[in-house]
C-alpha cells in the first residue's frame, strides 16, 4: 500500500527507467485505457438497448397504462421512471431528488468558501480595477 514513507519522488523514478521504458509503459498504459473505454462503451450500449425494449410482462404494463402512459410507450426506461416517482409519492426523498434532477431542475448548490462581506467587496473592486487596466492595454 502506498504511504509517504515509500513514496519515491518522480525524478529518482524516472531516472531508473530508459527512454525506451517510459514510452513502452506509456503506450501500454494508453492501449489499457482504449480497451477498457471500448468496454464502458459497450456496456452503456447494452444498458440503453435493454432499457429501451418494451416490457413484456403484464403486470408491469398494467401499472404503467393505469399511470397514462401509452401501451407502445411503455419499456423499461418508462417503468423504472413509474416506479421511483411511485417512491417518491410514499416520501422517498431520493427517488424525488432522482427524478427533480433526471428533468433539469436541480437547483443550483450554494458553496460558502468562508469570504466575509467586507473581503469580498474588496476582491470585487480588484478585479474591476484589473479588467479596466487590462482594456487600456
């Protein structure tokens, strides 16, 4: 396991290797990550393809037609879509924040880095004095 008592910096690192070495190590690096972006790839396309078939057991079809959504519309993108807002209604917190976020209204996150008012007019005023400065150039 690496920790900072055998961590050796990249300089003696790289000293230790040729030339040679580092561009086998780099081109077997970039061959790795391709297959295993082939891989990701593949595997999204069998998830979207699963998800997009229509759903066959009837059950499922039943709920999802009792919810308004036409029998040709209904695949399994559609029935997990039912189920979480299903969740949702019975006070799932996360299948609502799931399904508020799958529709694009995730609201924006405030991030307080700790800058008080004064500090930041300060800052503020900076910046404007830079960006006049750098117009007159």
């Amino acid at each position: 396991m690496p920790n900072l008592n055998n961590l050796m910096p990249i300089e003696e690192v790289n000293s230790r290797r040729t030339r040679e070495q580092h561009s086998k190590d780099s081109s077997k690096a970039g061959k790795a990550s391709v297959k295993k972006r082939r891989q990701m790839k593949t595997f999204k396309e069998l998830c979207n393809t699963f998800l997009d078939n229509q759903v066959t057991q009837e059950e499922m079809v039943n709920k999802m037609v009792e919810c308004g959504i036409a029998d040709g519309d209904a695949s399994y993108k559609m029935a997990m879509v039912v189920a979480m807002a299903n969740e949702a209604v019975k006070g799932n917190v996360k299948a609502f924040e799931v399904l508020r976020d799958t529709i694009g209204e995730k609201p924006k996150e405030k991030v307080d880095f700790g800058i008080n008012q004064q500090a930041s007019k300060v800052l503020s005023s900076i910046n404007k004095q830079l960006n006049k400065s750098g117009k007159n150039e």
